[in-house]
C-alpha cells in the first residue's frame, strides 16, 4: 500500500508531528488525513479504486462533514431562487 510519503507532506505538517506518528507514516501503519491534520489507521479512510493506495484520501469522517456542508450550501441556495 503506498502511503503518502514524508517528502510529500508540508514542512510545517512534518514539524508538528512527533517520531512515532512520522514512524507510523513512513511503514505504511497509518495515513494522513489533510482534513483533520492528523494520522490514522487505514481504517477510517474510505476506498478508492482509482488512487494507488486503494484509499481516499480524506477520511470518512471529513468526507462526511465535507458533503454535509456542501448540501446545506446547495439547499441555502435553492431556496434562495
């Protein structure tokens, strides 16, 4: 499974994390969610065929929040027309 790499990831996001969570990164363990800026298991990231590792990449917790503000945003805006 390919995780997104240290390398990749925003300086300012690699400072913040501590050795373990970097570790964690770097063996595939867990993933970073750029949603909620933290890492977590691979279990809380929904499937994506199309994506290398397979994974989404934001989890499900804030693909959820994600869709249920861009759906009140779109109620808001029929109800305005």
């Amino acid at each position: 499974m390919a995780i997104l790499t240290l390398s990749k990831m925003r300086r300012s996001t690699r400072d913040a994390l501590n050795s373990n969570e970097l570790m964690m990164i770097e063996l595939g363990l867990v993933k970073w969610c750029p949603g909620c800026t933290c890492a977590r298991s691979s279990a809380f990231f929904g499937k994506d065929a199309t994506r290398s590792d397979g994974l989404r990449g934001m989890c499900k917790d804030c693909t959820t929040a994600r869709a249920r503000a861009r759906y009140g945003a779109q109620q808001e805006k029929c109800k305005e027309s």
